[in-house]
C-alpha cells in the first residue's frame, strides 16, 4: 500500500510539473508573440500560410482597396449641392433663360449638372424632347457611377474561396502524411493544419474588408442617383414653367 501510495505521489508530482513547465513556456510564447509588432506577427503568419494562395489573396486585396479608393474619389467628387444648383438654374432662367441656365450647369460639376446641361440643350426641341434627353443621360451618367464596382464583388467573392481552397489542399497534404506514415500524431499533421487554415482567415479578412468598402460605395451610389432623379423631375418642372 505504501508503495502504490509512493508511486502515485511520483506519478502526481511529475503530472503537475509537466503541466506547469508547460503553462511556463505557453506563457513564454505569448509573451514573446505580445513582444513582437503587430506588422511583425503578421508578416510571420502571412509566411507561414504559403506564398502561393497567400499572395493571390493579397493581390485580391490590394486590386480591390485600388478599385475601392478610385470609386470612393469619384463618388466624393460627383457629389454636389444639388438644391443651390437648382436654384441657380431656376434663378438663371428667369433672367437670362436657357443659354444663362446651360452656361451655370457648363461651369458645374457632378452627374445632376450634366444632366441639367443636356434636358436645357434640348428644351428648344419641346419639353417631351428635354425629358427623353435627361432620362437617356441619367442612364449613362449611372453607368458612370457603377463602373468598376462589379470587380469589388468579385474580388470579394473569390478572396475566401481562394482561402477555402488553400485550407483544402493543406489537409489533404496533412492526410497524405497520415497515409504515407501509418499513425496519428497531432506533430506530425500540425504544421500542415496550420497553414491549412491561415489561408482561410486571410481569405475571409480580405473578403471583410472589402465588403465594408463595397457597402459605403453602393449607399454612396443610390443616394447620388436618387439626388439625380429628384433633379431631374424638378428640371422639368422648371422648364415647364419657363414655358408658360
């Protein structure tokens, strides 16, 4: 009885000192991971994930915050202050009638002022032919707005698939290696796992983020083009009274 009693207090002892060396080296990687930057860690785990779908995902990244920053600068820039525009060209035909409200929208920019530039270039023709001229050039000037954005959904869509595909080829390196050894060590499949799964969470942060971007431009570009249309019937209603 003593010496199973001797032996078990052996066993415990040697139990609690594996597990607290290795709480101690557990927290001697955090520490050093907490040491590291942030840029640093990074770049580590970008390395460890493999070059060849790491770095597809980061093209689909660095394509898409371009396409992204482009839309956003035009967007910005074809944003106008359609109400005092309106005004100038309601003021200006009063005064000075077509050519003075064309000469404003000549000096203006953005989609509404170009819109208003072909619906007055056309009002000499009848109000029917200055309606059909706005709606065929809000047409092309929404096509203006959109362009390039199809490329953003796409990037979105192919950055976790791209991921999700890098995660399956590396379990099936990981399972060949079961294969080919004939037992199961968590050391042995690991390395594989992990980059394995690395590729996934670059793929879907990358998916994320432009997902984030994509969203602000499509709230950016309904609320331009329903500036557009509003403009447009008050165009409309302004040449009408001109008419009279």
């Amino acid at each position: 009885m003593k010496k199973i009693s001797s032996t078990l207090a052996v066993a415990g002892m040697f139990i609690l000192g594996t597990t607290t060396a290795s709480a101690a080296m557990l927290q001697e990687e955090a520490a050093a991971q907490a040491s590291k930057g942030f840029t640093q860690v990074l770049k580590e785990q970008f390395i460890q994930g493999g070059p060849a779908f790491m770095g597809i995902v980061l093209l689909c990244l660095i394509l898409g915050l371009a396409v992204a920053i482009e839309r956003i600068i035009y967007l910005n820039l074809a944003s106008t202050n359609s109400a005092k525009l309106k005004q100038q060209v309601e003021d200006a035909l009063a005064s000075g009638g077509i050519e003075a409200a064309k000469e404003i929208c000549r000096n203006t920019k953005g989609p509404v002022a170009s819109i208003f530039y072909q619906g007055l270039d056309r009002a000499g023709e009848g109000l029917e032919s200055a309606e059909k001229a706005v709606v065929a050039y809000g047409g092309v000037q929404m096509g203006q707005l959109e362009k390039n954005v199809s490329w953003l959904s796409l990037f979105i869509a192919i950055a976790p698939m791209l991921g999700f595909m890098g995660t399956v080829i590396g379990m099936i390196a990981a399972f060949q290696k079961i294969a080919a050894v004939g037992n199961l060590s968590a050391s042995l499949i690991a390395g594989d796992i992990q980059v394995a799964l690395l590729t996934t969470v670059f793929g879907l942060i990358t998916a994320i983020i432009l997902q984030i971007f994509y969203n602000y431009i499509i709230a950016k570009i309904d609320s331009i083009v329903n500036d557009m249309e509003d403009s447009s019937i008050s165009l409309i209603d302004m040449l009408a009274a001109h008419k009279k």
